[in-house]
C-alpha cells in the first residue's frame, strides 16, 4: 500500500538494508552511553535483580518489586552473556530499540515512500535520548512487542484474511508486552476491540465474535498467568499477587503542582514532532491508508489516556509509550518536509548527546561509580546503599542488605505506606541498620521529596557509628560513603569539602 512500488527482490533487499540501517543508527545515537555502569536507577535494580536470579534468588520473595517478571527475566537473560552485564543489558535493549524502529517503518511504509518511514523509525531512535530511553528502562523493551501488535492490527484493517490469526498473535505479544509492564493494559483493550470490531464488519455471528474474544483474552493474560501459577506452585502466590496487583495501590502520587508542571514538561519533549506534523503538507491519501490511519490514531490517544491515567510525570520515561505511535502517524509530514525532517533528525542526534552527557555530569558515569565502590567495597557484611546507585552491590559484590534493595523504597514519601512495600520503611530501615552495615551510601543534599522518618533514622545511625570516608561529587549532588567506626575498609576524606564537612557533621 505504499505509494511506491517494489519489486519482490527489491523488497526484501531494502527491507534487509533497513534494518541493517536502523540497528547502525540505534548503536551511534546510544554509543556514549555504553561504558556506563550508572546510566538510570531504574534499570540498575533490574540488572541487580536479573544478577541475583540466576544466583537463586526470587523476585517478589527475596527482592521486592512491582514489575513483571518478564522484565526481569530479560535483564537475568543479559547476564547470561557474560561480562559485569552492564554493556551487555544496553546492547539487548538496542536490539530491542532497533526492532521497534523497525516496526515503524514497516507499518509506515504502507502509507508513504521509503525515506518518509525510514526517517520516522530513525526520529523514534533518537528522541528516546530526550525521554530517559536511552538504556533499558522497561518501554524500551514492550515497545517492540507493541509495534508488532500494530503491524498486525493495520494489516488486517486492509486485508481481512486470516483476522483470527493475526488477532490472536497481536494479543499474544499484548501478553508478553504486560510481563515486561502492566502499563500496556489498556493498549491491549484498544487492540482487542479493534480486533472484535473487525470479526464483527466481516460478518461473524455473535457466537463467533465472542469465542474470538474469549481466545484474544486467554492468549493476553497467558504469560501472567503462567507466571501467578509458578508462584502458586511453590506457596508464594500470595508475594505475587501483592507485589504485582496489589502495592500500586499503597503509592502516593505527587501533588497537583508538581504533577502538572511535569505533564507540560512532557509536552514540551513532544514539541518539534508536532510542528513538524503541523507543518506537513495536507495531500488526498488512498481511502484504505485514510482508515487504518483512523485506527492507528485510536491507538496514540489510547496511549495518551493510558500515561495521563496513571499521572505520574516526574520522569520523561513515563511518555515513551507515546512516542511509538505517534512516530509511525508522523511519517506522511515527514515525508512531505524531507528537508526539514533530516534536519530535525541531525539536530536530535547532535542534542541527544549532549543530553546525555548533561545526564553523565548530574548523575555520575563510570569513573565516580567506581569510584564510590571503591570507597564502599565491603569487608565483611552487606553494604546499605540508602540513596545512591543501586549497580553498588554488583560493583562492591556486595550482599543484599534486605528484601528492599531500590533506594526508592525506603528513601521516598511516595513509598512511606506499608501497603505500598509490605512493610513499614522505619522498621525495615531500622532492622539494616541494627546489622551495622560496614558501609552506607546517600547523598547530599537531601532529596526534597524524601521520606524525613527514616532519614532521620539514617543520620542517628551515623552519628553514633560511622564515620564519613569519602565523597564523590556529580554537577548538583554529592555521594556520601560512610564506614563503620574501627572498620579497616578505604578512606579517602580529603575528596570531602571542609564546608560540607561542616555540615554534614
């Protein structure tokens, strides 16, 4: 359905050449960001809990976490390559970036030429470097099963052969799609209704339709419920249904002000591809190109409504579902401004690295992650990293100090709820610090929007048994390494400003 046509050598070639290009563009746009140990909290933790699954441990009974398994089962997956996992979990998740791109050219050539859906793949590339995308936080991973579910959903809008397979593989990926986040669910809605919608314009019977739902269903809650089955088969149901379904609810949210001043920076982010969709020239589409652009554009304000749901907008990842759909309906202005378009896509790739280089600068890159490992390295016992990075105990081959190992946990008001983690943070905080860790990592200064109770906790701990060893500082922070009074562990002390010092006690 492009508006150009290839010949069948000629299609697989181009096809083959593109993704060759796409998967290039993927590892420039993402190479700085390779040496980096530190590169998101995030997917730090998921590394770490991937690390210690294959060494035994069980998401949700040892290591708490809200995300699926599947997720950590990608990261456990990435290990498996060898190495300190942290280059091996980006090149996954640039694979994985690269086949959504991918996804997007395909669905969009169908609509334009091959450089107006190549340039859409290739802006999707490299706008994840604006949106915190640029590892492996977990859209970067679903998104790619989404776009298959997409590719699916378009063709069988213009060809309604073999709807019931290609809606059930769609709901399928759906599936997979939720065990790396829940998020997706009501994209999958989305896709299941189309799905329905069809068998019901073809017309199926009732009968028919309902037993193809009943099917698209079973096939998009198969992975979780595979998943709930293990847990239940070795008496740890309960651990999954609360730590999966049941914790979200015991999160609090971020004020009106703080939440609203985040959508608009969200907003912001998606600014230049809306001009540029703006600014497309309007032409006379094919009617069938006109009505799977109809569904395509349920799909992005389904997207919408899903992330303004769940309000939550202190980080950029959180957009990344949009980004997908709204990328494949901006290829025909993409192809209608060329110039424009390469142009923006230079500038991305050039803003993107400075954006991450900004990023390396606040929070730390390889050289102070070692840094403050060296400084932490324990000898003896588990260290605490209270806020700090958690790639710490795999840098440190550190022990888990508890079940509550993601900073945010304990050192956030947002989780300061026992329904929210299982358990009280002042009493898990005050059972770590009772073992006397032989180091404790934070930072200063303290996180406004932290959980003052079990800091206040923290700081009594330090006073009474620790010592400051060392500081490690990135533009704006801080990261403060204590160690036990008498341990014979490292001390580097004149890293630390006399003025902090001073007011750190």
């Amino acid at each position: 359905m492009a508006t150009d046509s290839d010949s069948a050598p000629a299609f697989m070639t181009r096809h083959g050449a593109t993704a060759a290009l796409l998967l290039l563009v993927t590892l420039a746009a993402r190479a700085a960001t390779l040496g980096n140990p530190v590169l998101g909290f995030d997917e730090q933790f998921y590394l770490l809990v991937g690390d210690r699954m294959l060494h035994g441990a069980l998401p949700y009974v040892n290591i708490f976490d809200r995300k699926p398994i599947g997720l950590f089962l990608l990261y456990a997956g990435a290990r498996l390559f060898g190495g300190e996992g942290f280059l091996q979990y980006k090149l996954l998740a640039g694979l994985f970036v690269a086949v959504t791109a991918f996804g997007i050219y395909w669905i969009a050539r169908r609509h334009v030429g091959w450089l107006g859906s190549v340039l859409a793949a290739i802006l999707y590339i490299l706008w994840l470097n604006f949106m915190e995308g640029e590892g492996g936080q977990a859209p970067v991973f679903y998104n790619a099963f989404l776009a298959g579910a997409g590719a699916l959903m378009v063709s069988a809008v213009s060809d309604g052969s073999r709807l019931t397979q290609k809606g059930l593989g769609a709901l399928l990926l759906i599936g997979l799609a939720l065990q790396v986040k829940y998020s997706v669910l009501l994209e999958g809605v989305y896709f299941g209704c189309v799905f329905l919608w069809l068998a019901w314009w073809q017309g199926r019977s009732l009968a028919q339709t309902l037993v193809f739902g009943v099917g698209m269903v079973a096939l998009a809650l198969l992975p979780t419920a595979f998943a709930a089955l293990y847990y239940g088969a070795i008496g740890q149901g309960q651990a999954f249904v609360f730590a999966n379904f049941q914790s979200v609810f015991g999160q609090t949210k971020g004020g009106f002000v703080r939440e609203s001043i985040g959508l608009a920076s969200f907003v912001g982010l998606f600014l230049p591809l809306i001009l540029v969709a703006l600014a497309g020239r309007k032409k006379a589409l094919p009617t069938a190109v006109v009505l799977e652009r109809r569904y395509l554009l349920g799909w992005l304000v389904t997207a919408i409504v899903s992330v303004v749901i769940y309000w939550r907008f202190d980080a950029p990842h959180y957009a990344l579902p949009i980004l997908l759909p709204a990328c494949i309906l901006l290829a025909p202005a993409v192809a209608a401004r060329r110039r424009v378009a390469v142009g923006l896509a230079v500038v991305a790739l050039v803003a993107g690295q400075i954006v991450l280089a900004i990023s390396v600068s606040a929070k730390g890159g390889d050289r102070e992650a070692r840094t403050v490992a060296a400084l932490a390295k324990p000898t003896r016992g588990c260290i605490f990293v209270y806020n700090g990075y958690p790639a710490l105990y795999m840098l440190t081959h550190s022990c888990l100090p508890s079940r509550w190992v993601f900073p945010g946990h304990l050192n956030t008001a947002d989780e300061d709820n026992p329904r929210a983690l299982g358990g009280d943070p002042r009493a898990i905080a005050s059972a770590i610090l009772a073992a006397n860790p032989p180091a404790i990592v934070d930072t200063y200064p303290v996180y406004k929007f932290g959980n003052p109770a079990v800091h206040g906790l923290l700081m009594h701990a330090i006073r009474e048994r620790y010592d400051l060893a060392g500081c490690v500082a990135t533009r704006g922070r801080v990261r403060l390494v204590y160690r036990l009074r008498g341990d014979r562990g490292p001390r580097a002390l004149e890293s630390c400003p006399a003025e902090l010092r001073a007011k750190i006690g």
